[in-house]
C-alpha cells in the first residue's frame, strides 16, 4: 500500500531522532570509559621508576614532608643494576641533591664514598653521571671535604678518557672545590691534556678547562708548569673575534693572570728556559702575534670581553709592582711596539 509524501517524510524524521539518540547516548557512553581508562592509568604512587621517584619526591618537599626518596635512590643504586639502571639512578639522585635541599643535607660522607666506587665503573656515561652528582653534592658545605679526595681520581679520568661529556662534568666538579696542595704533582702530569681540552673544538670543555687553568696559574708553583706547556702552533685562534664570547673573555682572564704571574717579582728573579713551543713563546714571545689580536679585540660587540682585552693589555705593558705606584711608572720596552 503507498503512503503518501508527507507520511514518508514524517517516518524519516522519526527514524533521524532515534538514530541521533542512539549515536549521542553511544558517544557519552565512549567518553565515559575513556575517563575511566585514563582514571585506572594513573601511575601508581608506588612506583620505582627513578623519574617518577624525583616527582614525587619534588611535591612532597613543596608540602614540607621529608620524602624519603633521595635516601631510595642512594639504597638502590647499592643494588646490583646495569649501566643503563645506573645512569638513570645517578641522575635522578643528581636532580633531587638539587630541589630537595633539606633531604640531601641529611644524607652522609658514607653516601659520598658510595659515589666515589661510581668513578670506577666500566661505562663512561655512569661516570660522568657519578661526576655530575658530587658535583651536586659539592655545594653543600659538610661533603666538600670527603669530595676533595677524588681529586686525584677525577684528574686521571679527565686526562686517560677522551670524552667530552666526562670532560664537562669532571671539569665542573674540579672548578666547584678548592683543591689542597697534595693534587698539585698530579695537576702538574695532567697539565698537558688540560691544554689539549682547551684547544679542542668543544666549547663547554673549552670554558670549563680554561677556568681551572686560570686558577691554577694563580698558584705560584704552578705557573711555570702552565707556562711552559707544549701548544698547537695555532693556539692564538683561541683569542679570534669569530670564538664565542663566553670562550673569548675566559681565555682573556687567562691570559691577564699569566701576564701578571711572569712579572710578579719573585718569579722574574729567576730565569726560566722554556720550550720553543710553550704557552710561554706562543702568547709572550717575540714571535706573538698576541698584541694584534688583544687590538681587534678592544672593539668586541660584547662589552665584558673589550674591558678584559684591556686588562691583558695593560698587564702586558706595565709589570705588577709598577702598576701598584703609577705615580712611578715608566713604560717598559712596550710589547705593542709594533703596532699603531
């Protein structure tokens, strides 16, 4: 039997509501198990994940709770693990040293000589990981001293393992602590790869060995040892305009505080011999093309590396003593006689 158009279409709408109904109620439903999966997806409060460990250990701290979790990490990294697990293990241990100030104060020098056994494993990444976490624990006053003595064990890695990763970060620890007389004869056996981080193409390592080499040339005992330090012939690229400023102002510094050393008085009464291809001939000797480059440099876009050129410049016409009386002093036969 026919129905006529206006039926039809009635039924079809009809039959458009129920759909529609249907479809609406089947993707509430759908919704609903989607939060609920999610809700069931949570990571659990209990788990070993080291990740997942420093979180919690992050919100705890803001509730002013001790968390426990640095002293779980510390425990399991006495567990047997692989070199992966270990990684991981120091690096969250690194990241709680840092945001959970009160708990890694509590920690104790037994914990610092667990990290020190870190330094003789195998695989360099957990080394360097073990680096980055004394490095960590070096800003808390009461370890510095247990720290200090992996010096002599951070400078043989630095100068046996060619890595720049653990360069960076045993350089960095080294900077971070005073270090006592006793590491001055090691210094002076490591001295020569110091120079080769500082001359390599990695400017993190460069900054970081650059730096310690600063402060040991502060250390009369040192100073010719740093002076008389075999280098590239190319050794004056490190003060090019073209090197990053971050590079260029701490090889400044350098200089100046070799500048200073040499004509400390007490150490131009001696007469020193130094190797044709010293750091010494290199940036003083008659040869130097040092005063060129501290010119180019006095108009450096970066104001702190013009004001350091400067420094070296001066340090480099007037000796030490004659600085500290101006009213006295007289140039020197000028190391920029040379050049306009």
């Amino acid at each position: 039997m026919g129905k006529s158009i206006p039926q039809y279409l009635g039924q079809l709408d009809i039959r458009k509501s129920v759909v529609s109904l249907a479809t609406g109620a089947g993707a509430i439903y759908l919704l609903y198990k989607a939060i609920k999966a999610g809700i069931k997806c949570k990571p659990p409060l209990c788990s070993n994940s080291p990740i997942c460990i420093a979180r919690l250990a992050v919100e705890r701290e803001r509730h002013g709770r001790d968390s426990g979790e640095l002293r779980r990490l510390l425990n399991s990294l006495e567990c047997k693990q692989d070199e992966y697990a270990k990684s991981m293990i120091l690096h969250s241990i690194t990241r709680c040293v840092y945001l959970l100030e009160a708990e890694a104060s509590a920690c104790t020098t037994d914990d610092i000589v667990l990290l020190g056994y870190m330094l003789d494993d195998k695989d360099n990444s957990v080394k360097t990981q073990a680096l980055n976490t004394l490095k960590a624990f070096s800003g808390i006053r009461k370890f510095r001293l247990k720290i200090q003595e992996h010096s002599i064990k951070v400078l043989e890695l630095i100068s046996t393992i060619w890595d720049t990763e653990l360069h960076i970060a045993g350089l960095r620890l080294l900077n971070n602590l005073p270090l006592p007389d006793y590491v001055h004869p090691q210094l002076r056996r490591v001295m020569p790869a110091l120079m080769e981080i500082l001359q390599s193409d990695y400017i993190l390592a460069q900054v970081q060995a650059v730096r310690l080499l600063s402060y040991l040339a502060q250390k009369n005992d040192l100073l010719y040892d740093i002076l008389n330090c075999q280098v590239h012939s190319n050794f004056l690229n490190l003060f090019q305009p073209t090197q990053p400023g971050s590079l260029l102002y701490e090889v400044l510094v350098f200089a100046e505080r070799l500048s200073e050393g040499r004509n400390a008085p007490h150490y131009r009464a001696v007469k020193w011999h130094y190797n044709e291809q010293s750091l010494s001939e290199s940036l003083f000797g008659e040869e130097s093309r040092l005063a060129d480059r501290l010119l180019a440099l006095v108009i450096h876009p970066e104001e702190d590396v013009q004001i350091q050129a400067c420094k070296v410049i001066v340090s480099l016409q007037y000796p030490q003593d004659l600085r500290a009386r101006p009213s006295s002093c007289q140039p020197s036969c000028s190391y920029f006689k040379n050049t306009e």
